[in-house]
C-alpha cells in the first residue's frame, strides 16, 4: 500500500510510520509541517490541496498532527478557542475532506482524537471539544463514504515519550509507548472496520 502519514516528525507519527514500514509492504510518505518527504499547513485548504495534488493517488492517509490548547477556561477566549478548533479538528477533517477524492477505492482514513473526550482533564476542555468532535466526525462519515472508503480515529491515552511535557495535566494516569498506540493505526489501515474509534490505554 501507499500510506501518507502526515504527523511523521511527531511522537505518534514517527512510531506509526516506523511500524507500518516493517515488513517493507508498504511505501510510507511522511509528511510534516517543516519535515519529512512533504510538507503540509493542515489550516490552510490550499497547502492541503497541494499535498495531495503532489502526491497523487493513494491508499490509506493517517493523520497525526494537530495542537490543542491547554489553558484554563476562566482564561481562554472564543478566538483562541477557534484558532486551536482550526488546527486539532478541522486540520484533521479538512485532510479527509480534500484527501477522500485521491484514495484508491477500498482505502483508508485514520484520524486522532485523545483520552481527554472521556476523561476531562484540568485545563483541557479545548482538548475534549476537538476530541469529540473529531470521533463525531469519523462515525458520521463513515456511513457517508463511496468506493468502500473506510474511516477510524485512534484515541490514545498520555504517551510515555511524551510524560515531561504533559505529565503534569495526567496526575495519576498509566502512559502508553508510542510503538503500542501505533498497533492500533496498524489495525485501522489493514483491517476491515470503518467508523471506529480505537482507544489505547483507556
């Protein structure tokens, strides 16, 4: 398969795309903002669009990039509520949207959401909002898409290379390695499932 992980610089990205190239039967293309093989502002329609006009047709696009904003809500404003909605949520969906029409007929899209839709944390209601309404998204579309398109979201708990940064929002929580999460985008691109969320560690 030709697999486009955009996200392949990140701590998520980088474990998926190593993953996914074991074995050597799939090609990967990682793409990331500033990195990788291609680059890509998942804000912006245009950059999107030429992504996928450089890259062509393909089998299977996992998404492992957008920021959230972790602020705490007597501080956080509409506009910069918007802004991180911009990058987390609709970066995601935007890239479903414009990559749909490259897919080979029976491929692939594979989203990412987070733990903290289900388990708010302090600071984080910008993260369960965007969360949410990525694995909204995934259910709905699921029943919309042509060609036998599948779509799935992964949900991943705290990661363990990621502790020193967001350990101190996740007191108390188990993490996950990265190599274990990306089992899960394994399961989404080779498996039959659509409309699913895969959640790792919670």
């Amino acid at each position: 398969m030709k697999i486009v992980v955009i996200g392949a610089s990140g701590d998520v990205g980088r474990s998926v795309a190593d993953e996914l190239s074991r074995g050597g039967n799939h090609e990967i293309i990682r793409v990331g903002r500033t990195r990788g093989d291609r680059q890509v502002d998942i804000t912006s329609d245009e950059s999107v669009a030429t992504l996928f006009e450089q890259i062509g047709q393909t089998d299977a696009i996992i998404v492992a990039a957008g920021n959230v904003i972790l602020a705490p809500i007597d501080k956080m404003t509409a506009s910069a509520f918007d802004k991180g909605l911009q990058d987390k949520l609709l970066g995601q969906v935007r890239v479903a949207l414009v990559g749909q029409h490259y897919l080979n007929d029976g491929g692939s899209i594979t989203l990412t959401s987070g733990i903290a839709v289900d388990d708010p944390i302090a600071q984080g209601a910008h993260a369960a909002a965007s969360n949410a309404g990525i694995e909204g998204f995934v259910r709905a579309a699921a029943c919309d898409l042509p060609r036998g398109i599948r779509i799935n979201a992964v949900s991943p708990t705290v990661l363990t290379e990621s502790m020193d940064r967001f350990g101190p929002f996740f007191p108390g929580y188990e993490s996950v390695s990265a190599a274990r999460v990306a089992m899960a985008y394994r399961r989404s691109v080779e498996g039959v499932h659509s409309g699913r969320v895969y959640r790792v560690g919670h």
